[in-house]
C-alpha cells in the first residue's frame, strides 16, 4: 500500500514541496551566520555552486522534471544568494585561474547541450564539476569545523533524500543531481564529526594535563 501511494502523482508533489521548502529553510542560518561573521562561506565554492546550479534547474527543466524541479529551483536561488554574501564575507581566492577553467568547462556543457539537443552533458559536466569544487568546502569544514553552519547541511541532506523521492521513477537523469547533493552534503557532515575528533581528543589530552598539574598543587 505505501509502495504504492510512493509513486502517485500526489506523493511526489508532497516530497518535491518538502524539499524545496527545507533548501530554502536551510539556507537562513546560513546566510545569517555568513552576515555575522560566524560563517566564512568559501568564495571559489559557491561560485562555481551558483553556476552550476542554474545550469543543473535548466537541464533539468528541458528534461521534464515536474515535481523535483523546485528543489533544484531553491538550489540554485540560495545558492546564488550565498555567493553574493561571500563576496564581502567570504573567505578564499575569487575568479582564479581554477575557477576560470571551471566555468570554461561549464561552457563546453552548454555547448555540448546546444550541438545535442540534450542537457544530459551539460548536467553531467555541472555534477561532476561541482562535485570537485564541494571537495574545497569538505577540507575546510574537517580543519576549521566551526566556520561553517551544519544544521544547512544537514537539512539539505534531508532535503535532496526527498527531492530524489519526488522524481517517483528510476530516471537516472533526473534522479543525478539528488543523489549528487546527497552524496556532497554527507561528505561534508562526515568531514565535521571527524574534524571535531582530533580537537575532542586534544582538549581531553589538555584536561588530562590541567588534572595532573592540579593535583601536584
């Protein structure tokens, strides 16, 4: 009965609204902490996000995505928004050579999408690229765990486990910039727990230190 009522026209509206409305609830301590200070979004990351991530709803939209299409919708909005914000409040390297060469192959997707008349190249271009550009923001979060704002993380790891649910059939197309996301967010979570095990064992090593100082006293 469940499997069933999973692929009806009105369960994957409920997962594609759930999703959409989680990016964009994702997105406010973010862009508030990154307004405080608190946050040091990565320049060159949310650079090439923000690009791809127009690139990915339009590949998306020509493909026939329905009801995952606000999903990808509020991730290209937000992340649009946070690039602005890290121009000023940013940390990193902007408009690199890196990120030149980035948005080139960014542009040989759209061209490859233009001579095909299919988006998937461009899509898979974007992904992939993406993917990379995301592996700055995983280092940075395993050294620095505190300069980023995990509860965006984690709900846009929830948000792109339903996005998937809304797609309702195995269109691997469609189903690739989910399951990207889903793959990006976790690395990103998991390089947090496991940069705060060395400074949780460094600040038991301190304490062990101050109690046998203490204790010589």
């Amino acid at each position: 009965m469940i499997d069933l009522w999973l692929t009806t026209p009105s369960a994957r509206a409920v997962f594609g609204g759930l999703a959409a409305l989680l990016s964009i609830i994702a997105y406010f301590p973010y862009i508030l902490n990154t307004l405080r200070g608190y946050t040091r979004p990565h320049r060159a990351c949310w650079l090439i996000w923000s690009v791809l991530a127009i690139i990915s709803f339009f590949s998306q939209l020509y493909e026939g995505a329905t009801t995952s299409l606000g999903f990808a919708a509020a991730q290209a909005g937000c992340t649009t928004l946070v690039f602005m914000f890290s121009v000023v409040r940013g940390q990193g390297t902007f408009m690199s050579r890196t990120d030149g060469m980035v948005l080139a192959l960014a542009a040989v997707g759209l061209a490859l999408w233009y001579m095909t008349d299919t988006a998937v190249y461009a899509l898979a271009i974007a992904i992939t690229i993406s993917l990379m550009g995301g592996m700055l923001t995983v280092q940075k979060t395993y050294w620095f765990p505190d300069s980023e704002t995990m509860s965006t993380w984690h709900l846009s790891f929830v948000a792109a486990f339903f996005a998937a649910f809304a797609v309702g059939s195995l269109d691997w197309v469609l189903l690739a910039y989910p399951i990207y996301l889903l793959i990006l967010n976790g690395a990103i979570i998991g390089a947090w727990v496991m940069g705060q095990m060395p400074r949780a064992r460094q600040r038991q090593n301190d304490m062990g230190i101050f109690q046998s100082v203490r204790g010589r006293i």
